[in-house]
C-alpha cells in the first residue's frame, strides 16, 4: 500500500531523508508535470475520494445497526445500500451533446 495524498498546489521538494519524504517528492514531481487532474486520475485519488463521500453517506443513513439478528441486520445493510443506489441513480446527470 502507498499513500495517495495530493500535494498543495505551491509544494516545493523536501530534503529525501526518508521513504515517505522521497514519495512526496515523487509525487509533487508527477502533478507538475502531468497536471493535477491527470495525476489524480492516474494515482487513482478520485477513486479514493468518492469512497470517502459514500462512506460518508451510509454514516448519514446511521452510524448503528437497530436489529440484533444477524440475518436482520443483514436486510437492514441491504435496505440502506439500496436507499444509497436510488439517490445515486438520481443524482447522475444526462449528457447531451449540443450544436
């Protein structure tokens, strides 16, 4: 596993007196060379961050489960990822091309 964090926009070089320093630097090289929005999509941090937005959504749904019976509590994850899929499905915009 690495560490995927995006650089300030100004970062400049540490020294690469460690393996997490000489990372960085690994990645504050690569965002400016390839761009932000590239890096992102190569390193794979948009991935990253819309799992930290649906977690975050299942946390809004309830941060404990209400039923004692594992086959309950089952039903109950099921019930909310689908709450989740239904908004999801909503919220995706339709794409049209124009001209």
């Amino acid at each position: 596993a690495h560490a995927v964090i995006p650089p300030r926009k100004n970062a400049k070089m540490w020294k690469p007196d460690t393996a997490g320093a000489k990372a960085r630097n690994e990645a504050v090289r690569s965002s400016k060379y390839l761009g932000r929005a590239l890096w992102r999509n190569l390193t794979g941090y948009h991935r990253r961050s819309r799992v930290e937005t649906k977690m975050h959504c299942v946390k809004l749904l309830g941060q404990r489960l209400l039923a004692r019976d594992f086959d309950r509590q089952v039903a109950e994850i099921q019930i909310r990822a689908a709450i989740l899929n239904g908004f999801t499905a909503l919220g995706i915009p339709r794409t049209v091309a124009v001209g």
